[in-house]
C-alpha cells in the first residue's frame, strides 16, 4: 500500500502506513468533508503559496494527493463515496479501498479495508453504533424535493438552511457553527460519523474575491478566493470533530469544475479540471486547537 499520514502529538500530519479502518472504525469519531467543486490545481498552488495555512498543516508534506473523481457532479459522486468509492490515487492501480461493501470478485478490497455488509457507507456505520449527521451544502442536500433529499436520507441526522447553501457568502461559517452545536448536544460516549459538505466554491463565488462583481461573475480567482475564506473557519471544524476523542479525517473534492478550460465552463463533463481532484486523509489529536 501506498504511505500515508497519521497526526504528531501536536496535530502536524506525519508519515505513516494507511491505516487499519476495521481497527479505526469502533475506535475513532469520523469526519468526512467534501469541498465541493474544488479543482486540484487551484487546492494545489494555494497550498504551495502558503495561502491556505490550516489545511495545509494536515496534508503529507503540505501537499495534496493527486486523485479522480468517482463521479462529475455531485450526486453521482457522493453516490459514489457513499459506497466506499472515495476519489481514486491517480496512478495505476489497483488501489485498496478504506471502506468497502462485501462484494464477490472486488479487486479493491484489502486486509486493511473496513468491509461492511450494508448497501451504504453510511448504514453501515449507523449498524456499528455511530451517530450518523449530515450538514449539507449545495441543492442536493436542502431536502426542498425528492431529489435533494436521497443524500441526506441515508443519515440519522441531516442539516440544512439558505445560510449553508450556495449563494451565501458566509455558508461554512454556518455550517461550522452547526457541527459545533450537534458535537457539543452528543454523549461523550456516542461515536460520531460527521459528514459535512461544503457548498462555498461552488458557483456562485464571486463575493469571496473583494472587488469581484456580480457582473463578472466567478473565475478561477474567485474559486480560489472561495478555498481561503473555508481555510480560515475549517480549524474550528477539527476542533470540534475531535473534541472528544481522536477523529479520523477525509477532506477531498468530489469534482472539480471548468473555467473556460478548452472551451468547456461548468462540470458534469469529462474535462481533467474536473476529473482531477485533491485528496487527503489524517487523525486529529483529541483536543485539537482551532488553529
């Protein structure tokens, strides 16, 4: 298996194996983020800039890890990454899995693999005695029609308001604050599976760029605006995952989109800017600062 990265005393991200999830799971709170939209080159020269500090200190190296989206848009993906399919490395593979549903003939499924006999990542975790909490962004999550509402129906607990959603210029602020408010309403023992999907580089993201316009619309600049103003508030959402025992973190994209790339503008097509993703994966410290 490819090396990965656990957490130092301090919280740094550190060099390690890929961890055991059937020891992970039973033991761990868990948090999966989904930054939706987010473009890997735009995570990756950000990073690379010092811009996004907070993220940054998390991943192996300060880098991203290069991965393909499951999907190319977001209710394909999440299907997708509800099943145990997470972005794959983008490499040759084959790649174990972290999770997987028990399934003849699987090519991904290693010894390493937390092996579930449920339809759903989400069940599954719900069957091994987690709290399973949805905090929802974009529209497939706001539960305002049948459609928005098959994500957030797989979990014990879903969240959504306008403030979380697409066209609000302080959506994870929001969404922060209400994963503060479901960890701190949980028994200390009560494992948590905390899924939050975070809606603020989606377009529209033209008001996280001052001076950008309404009229001009987003660019690539103002996506990048987008993933500083989430790097400023994500520390809270550590500290808060692990505010009662260590967490175990995904944070990845589950597309990204185009800006003109080649003619194309948007996702939900198969351009590399939207194929190509950034990926990671770290333990948080219990008693994580919101750094």
């Amino acid at each position: 298996m490819a090396a990965q990265h656990t957490e130092s005393p301090d919280g740094v991200a550190g060099d390690a194996v890929d961890p055991d999830m059937s020891e992970v799971v039973g033991s761990h709170d868990l948090l999966l983020v989904t930054l939706d939209t987010l473009r890997y080159d735009v995570a990756v020269e950000l990073a690379a800039a010092g811009r996004i500090p907070h993220l940054a200190r998390h991943l192996p190296g300060g880098v991203w890890e290069e991965r393909h989206a499951p999907g190319s848009f977001t209710y394909a993906s999440h299907q997708a990454i509800f099943a145990g399919f997470l972005p794959t490395p983008a490499a040759p593979g084959p790649h174990p899995r972290l999770f997987a549903a028990r399934f003849a003939g699987s090519e991904t499924t290693a010894e390493r693999t937390f092996v579930f006999d449920a339809p759903d990542l989400v069940s599954a975790l719900a069957r091994e005695g987690y709290r399973t909490v949805c905090i929802g962004g974009v529209g497939f999550f706001n539960r305002q029609a049948p459609l928005g509402s098959v994500l957030p129906g797989l979990f014990q607990e879903a969240h959504w308001e306008p403030e979380f959603g697409v066209a609000s210029p302080t959506s994870f602020e929001a969404q922060v604050a209400r994963a503060e408010q479901v960890v701190r309403e949980l028994p200390d023992s009560q494992r948590l599976f905390l899924f939050v999907n975070v809606s603020a580089l989606h377009q529209p993201n033209w008001f996280h760029r001052p001076g950008a316009t309404r009229e001009a619309g987003d660019s690539r600049a103002t996506h990048a605006a987008a993933l500083e103003y989430v790097d400023a508030h994500i520390g809270r959402l550590f500290a808060a995952a692990s505010s009662r025992r260590r967490a175990f973190a995904i944070v990845c994209s589950d597309h990204g989109t185009a800006y003109g790339d080649d003619g194309y503008t948007g996702h939900r097509l198969g351009h590399e800017s939207v194929w190509t993703v950034p990926y990671a994966h770290f333990f948080l410290e219990p008693g994580a600062t919101a750094r």
